[in-house]
C-alpha cells in the first residue's frame, strides 16, 4: 500500500475516533455520568496527540519543522487542565481539518489522475491478415496497429489509412475532432472519434507522447513549492507569538483555562491547509487549459515572473519553411509552377522540398512522379517531368550568371524584405517561375505577447539563432523589448543567466536546442505539443496545446493561484488574532474557540479551493471554447481566398491589356463572393451572439466599423471591375485596382486576428 494512501487511512481513522468519543461522551454526559464522559473525551483526544506527535518527531527527524507544534499544545493543555470537552473538539478540528485537506487536494488532482486513469494498456497490432492484442510495452516502432472506434490511441504513430477523426481534446484542449490525412501523425493518448483506421507506429510506448506525458504528471504531483515552505517558516513565529499571549491571559487572569482559550483559538490550521490546496487547485487549474506544471515549485516560481524569453522558431514561428508566394513569368500559372516544382521535389528528403510538396497537395495539385532526378547538395534538383527537363533550386543553379528578368529581379528583392527562401523553377531551359517559402509568425503570436503585457511581465524578450534582420523583422512586428540573434545553445544559457542576475526569467522554446536554456531559466516552458521530448523533460511546464497564448494563462493562473494562497493565509491568520484576542479577555472559551477555529478552516479551504477557478466577472457568461473554435476555423478556411489575393496582386505587376482584366475580374469575384458575404453574415449572425458574452461592446462596435471599411473597399474594386474592357485596363487603372485589392487582403487579415482576440476575450481565457 502506498505511503500517501497509508496516511489517508490514519487521518480517516483519527477522526473516526475523535468524533466516536465525542457522541460517545455526550452521551454519558446526558445520562448524569460525567466521569465517564470525560474519560470518552479524553479516549477520543489521546490518539490524536500521539498520532500528531508521531508525526511532529518525524518531520523533525527529516529537517522539517511546521505549523502543527501549537495544535498539539492546545490538546495537550486541555487534557492536562482537565478541559477534555475543549481538547476533544481541538482534536475534531485539526483531524477534521486535515480530512478537509485531503478532499480538496484529491478534488484538485482530479484532472492530473485522469491522464494518468485513461493511459492504454493495450494494442492491437496486424501482422498480414491477423489481428493480435499484446500489451503496448510490446509495441515496436515500424508495427502496423489498428485503432478502433472509440480507443484511445496507445502509440504515436503515421496513419496509413486514407483519413482518421481524431479527438485530441486530452491532449490540446481543442473540443472539436480533427480530420488527419494519410501520412500524418496521430499522437499517443487521442481518441479514434470515427471509424476504424490504422497507424504504424513511429515510437514504442514508452517514448511516445502520452508516455511522457503521465510521467511528468508524476512528477507535478511530488513537489514541494516553496511558498509551502515559506508558510511553515512564517508559522514557526506563530508558536513564541501564542504562547506569549496565552502566558499573559494566564498571568494577568490567574485562570490557566483562559491561556488555553487563546491556544486553541490559535491553532494554525489556515496555514497548515491554505498554501497546498491552492496550488495544488492551480496545478488542476492549468491541466484543464493544456498546462502541464512539474509541481508547486515551478507554479510558485512562474507567479514571480518578470522577464520571459522566447525561442523564435517553432515558438513564436509557426517552425519551418511554408508557402508565402508564387512569383511568375507574366502568363504563366501559379499553380502549374507549383505542380511541377512539387512533382520534382517528390525526389528529395530536404525539409525545403517537404514543404513544396506539402503546399502543392494542400491545393489538390496532382504530381506527377519524376525521372532521372540528379540533385545537387545546397542548390536544388535537375528531371524529367512529362517529358520535359525541369530544374528546380536556387536562383544560381537555374537562371544561372545572366541579368535577372524584371519579375525574377522582383521576386529576388520580394523574398529580401519577407526574409523568404526563393525556389526557382526552370523548364526546358526557360525560367517560369519562383516559389517563395519563409517561417511567419504564429497566428496567436501578437495576442500572446501582448496577454503577457497585461499580466505584468515587464521585459519580454526573444532570443534566437536566425540572422539578425529576420529576428529584427520579426522583434519590430511585435515591439519586444530585446532581440538576441545568431546564438548558440550556449549564447542562450548565458543570455538566461544575464537576464536572472537582474529578476526572475522564464525561458519559452520548443527544439532540442533550447533544452540547455529551459534548464537554466527560473522557469523553463516547452511548447511539448509538436516540439522535442528533450525540451519538455528540461522544463518546469510543457504546454500541450499547440497555442503560445496557453504561456500567458500560466503566468496568469499562477499569479492568481499565489494570490488566493497568500490571500487564504493572511485572511485566516488575522481571524485567528482576533479569535485569540477575545479567548485573552475573557470572552471566547476554550470550546467556542475551537468551534470558531473550525469554522475559519473550512472558510480558508473553501477560498483557497477558488483556484481552480478562472474567476467569475459577475454580469456576463463565458461563450463556449467549441463556439470559438468555430469561428476560428471560419477564418482559417478563408485563407486560402486571402492568399490568392495577394496572389493577384502580385500578378498585377506585369499583367496588362486582356490579363490584367481577368485577374482584377477574378479578385472582384472572389471579394463581392466570399470576403463581403463573410462580413455581412458576421455582422447579421455572429457579433449579436458574441455580444452576450462580453462586458461592453465597444470591441464589436470597432470591428463592424472595419467591417464597413471593408465593404466601402469592395465597392471600389466593383466600379472598377464593372463593364472593364481591354481598352480600359491602362497602367493607371492597374496600378489603383492593385492598391485596392492589397488593402482589402492586408484588412481583412489584420481584421481577422482582432476577431480572434475577442473571441478569446469571450471565453474568458
């Protein structure tokens, strides 16, 4: 049996005693045996004076010294004094008390077990047309397992199957199932919300992801914060302070049984109970948000927080190369030169081509498998596709010494100032094209950092190994206080260490890389839902949502959980002196004191047990996490009309006569269709229902102004659009379309992320 679970017992036996004792005693005390009834209460105190010294000596024999030293002098005065009654109810109290802590702190770790509860036990692997059950330890990477409907998912692994539903709420906190194509990832401890679909394990069980998740649930629950700590330091002054007052209510009264009055009101059960349930309530408070908190240490610590560091890539970057723009020789298809760019790099394993192919299948491109590929390490590859010689790579390797064309001079200085990657595309020995591909920000980014403002933390800082103008780019954008590029793992340990010697630092990273600097940092955060396992073993919290804005609600969520702790101690320490003011003077007996003392627990307990909560602004209701992600996926679906905006844009800048008039015809389409259809229904549907749920409307009053803007905008492009002929697309009609076009994509953009921002407002996170 386990030591913890021992202990629960002996308390619940403590108790059962106590009160046993005093029915028991009340009983005779009813029926005019008095002697008897105070042997009762005293049989009913005793073991819990043993019991509490048993575990005084021991906490003393470890080094520990804590609150519990007045409490067993005020049962020990009683029996002592004769005042069985009093030492009875006392005994009631601290076992009650410490009943108490175990129901809250067993309520507060509800959420913590449940991950480790639900772990899988079992697998069912295929081999050829046989299915087997075998427990998941047996599972070997490269096994083919078959998830059924409704099963947690026991290993990660990549689903071979055509599609997979996925309900990944345990891991992310996203209340919606997500749909996972074949070849991506299906992560350890997510549900199979749809039909039965297999996957071929990518990790053994005990390197997957819910693996490590349960063992560092393990660790959460074990700490000791050292606020705990610092709450026994602060009772230790209480003992002299009581006995004190209780020798001078003595002395002056000439009545020893007013002294122990003052000790009983004394008993400091508000420190011994508020410092663990609050954050042990905080800990359970951050798991329902995807938090996963190594103990109250680091939860104490995070409260603290004044300066936080962020990684760039991978943490406030969505992390590798991604599709930014395809700039085109004039008629020539964007699509058609992403086809046979992606088709090409089919043949490489380089993440660059990974992510050519990945953008080239998001549109439903078909590719087409390639021939006689030869590729040249650093530069790009050379095949035949249908026929034709294509080469794909870098602006040297396939446009080779020669002047660049006025687009391909365009899309050189373009991918400069995004600080994006230029792919050239060359068939037949004709240029056609570029792909540009860069690491954008997060969609989040901006809201987190600036949630980070509003919760106090001072200095915010990024800290990366990129260039110096792609972290300043970034660093600008969203008015950081420090940017420390080109650094190596061991530049970030120093730069942590710099910033520690002035306050206490979070540091925030995702990679393998960053593990050095987690560990350094007071507190070190891992985003643990895509990033390295060596990150999230080195820090003190792993976000498991992959969202940078949960870094904000730990900071807010330990502040609030420190502020509830220190809020319980110092309310029920300050109810205690006034309790054992009035026991000196006479006006609180011993049993009414103990009664009172009894009533300040639960109250603390209760106060304390607030931690789990977000918080209740009364007037308004919290708009469900579900609704929200609705409307998020709205925005998310749209762009993808966005990007072909911009792209039309871009076209703009070489087209004229019959295709400048298509593609300005085309963005007229797409803006009156999509883009303004959007904002209407928005207007008409979604505002009046997030509206109830926040406390003004002054938010919504300045996105429907956009809204407007956004309208007046699409009217423009209209009257430009309308009756267009080729005569009437000269450079100078161009040239406003294409400013027009660039607002309205630029608008709604920025129009979306404050959307978003007030969606989160709404849900209260």
């Amino acid at each position: 049996m386990s030591g913890p679970l021992t202990e629960r017992m002996f308390r619940r036996a403590l108790i059962a005693i106590a009160l046993s004792g005093l029915v028991l005693g009340a009983a005779a005390w009813a029926n005019g045996l008095r002697d008897i009834a105070n042997w009762c209460w005293a049989g009913g105190t005793l073991p819990v004076v043993i019991g509490l010294l048993i575990s005084m000596v021991r906490d003393f024999l470890a080094g520990r010294m804590g609150v519990d030293s007045v409490a067993f002098v005020s049962m020990s005065g009683a029996l002592v004094l004769g005042q069985n009654l009093a030492g009875i109810v006392v005994a009631i109290m601290y076992a009650g008390g410490n009943l108490l802590e175990d129901i809250a702190v067993a309520r507060a770790e509800r959420d913590l077990r449940s991950l480790i509860d639900r772990a899988p036990r079992i697998a069912h692997r295929r081999i050829a047309s046989t299915i087997e059950d075998i427990p998941i330890e047996q599972v070997a990477v490269g096994d083919d397992i078959v998830v059924r409907a409704g099963e947690v998912i026991s290993v990660d692994g990549l689903i071979t199957s055509q599609l997979a539903t996925i309900d990944e709420a345990a891991l992310t906190g996203e209340p919606i199932p997500v749909s996972r194509q074949a070849g991506e990832l299906a992560r350890s401890g997510s549900v199979n919300a749809g039909e039965t679909f297999e996957i071929r394990a990518s990790a053994a069980a005990n390197e997957s992801t819910y693996a490590g998740i349960v063992r560092m649930v393990s660790a959460a629950q074990t700490a000791k914060s050292p606020f705990i700590r610092m709450a026994d330091r602060y009772a230790l002054l209480l003992l002299p302070i009581t006995l004190a007052v209780a020798g001078g209510a003595w002395f002056f009264s000439g009545d020893p049984v007013r002294g122990l009055a003052v000790l009983v009101a004394a008993t400091p059960c508000p420190l011994i109970l508020a410092a663990p349930v609050a954050f042990i309530a905080g800990i359970a408070r951050a798991a329902k948000c995807g938090i996963l908190v190594k103990g109250s240490g680091p939860l104490e610590a995070l409260a603290r927080t004044h300066t936080v560091m962020f990684d760039k890539t991978g943490t406030l970057t969505v992390g590798g190369a991604r599709l930014v723009a395809i700039e085109v020789t004039p008629g020539q298809s964007a699509d058609e030169v992403l086809r046979i760019a992606g088709s090409l790099e089919q043949a490489s394993q380089h993440v660059v081509a990974a992510a050519i192919v990945e953008a080239a299948m998001a549109k439903g491109l078909k590719l087409t498998i390639p021939s006689e590929v030869r590729e040249t390490m650093g530069s790009g590859l050379e095949g035949v596709i249908d026929g034709q010689t294509v080469r794909v790579g870098s602006y040297q390797m396939v446009h080779g010494a020669r002047k660049p064309e006025t687009w391909a001079a365009r899309a050189l200085r373009r991918a400069a100032w995004r600080s994006a990657l230029s792919v050239f595309v060359a068939v037949d020995g004709r240029t056609i094209g570029a792909v540009l591909l860069a690491d954008e920000l997060r969609r989040e980014t901006p809201h987190a950092v600036q949630t980070l403002r509003t919760a106090g933390v001072a200095r915010i800082v990024m800290v990366t190994g990129d260039r110096a103008d792609a972290a300043e780019t970034i660093g600008a954008a969203l008015d950081l206080d420090a940017v420390l590029a080109e650094r190596e793992p061991a530049d970030k340990v120093d730069a942590v260490a710099t910033e520690q010697r002035q306050n206490p630092t979070v540091m925030v990273g995702d990679g393998i890389n960053d593990a050095p600097a987690l560990a350094a940092a007071n507190v070190g955060i891992a985003m643990g839902a895509r990033g390295a396992s060596a990150s999230s073993e080195a820090a003190d919290v792993v976000i498991l949502v992959d969202r940078l804005d949960r870094v904000a609600d730990a900071v807010t969520i330990a502040r609030r959980t420190r502020s509830i702790a220190l809020q319980s101690i110092l309310s029920g320490m300050a109810l205690s002196g006034l309790a054992m003011g009035f026991a000196a003077i006479g006006l609180l007996p011993p049993i009414a004191g103990a009664l009172t003392q009894e009533v300040i627990d639960v109250a603390v307990i209760l106060n304390a047990l607030r931690a789990l909560t977000s918080g209740h602004k009364f007037g308004r209701h919290k708009m469900p996490a579900a609704a929200a992600t609705t409307l998020r996926q709205d925005h998310k679906r749209m762009e993808p009309t966005l990007d072909r905006l911009r792209e039309i844009a871009d076209g703009l800048d070489a087209a004229e006569g019959t295709g400048a008039m298509i593609l300005i015809s085309e963005a007229d389409d797409i803006v009156s269709r999509q883009i303004v259809e959007h904002e209407r229904e928005d207007e008409r549907a979604v505002y009046p229902q997030v509206a109830k749920f926040l406390g003004d409307g002054h938010g919504l009053g300045a996105m429907s102004r956009a809204h407007r803007e956004i309208i007046h905008m699409a009217r423009l492009l209209r009257r430009l659009a309308n009756g267009l002929t080729v005569h009437d697309t000269d450079h100078y009609l161009i040239r406003d379309a294409q400013r027009v076009i660039e607002a309205i994509e630029a608008l709604v953009r920025i129009h979306n992320a404050q959307e978003e921002d007030i969606y989160e407002q709404a849900i209260g996170t």
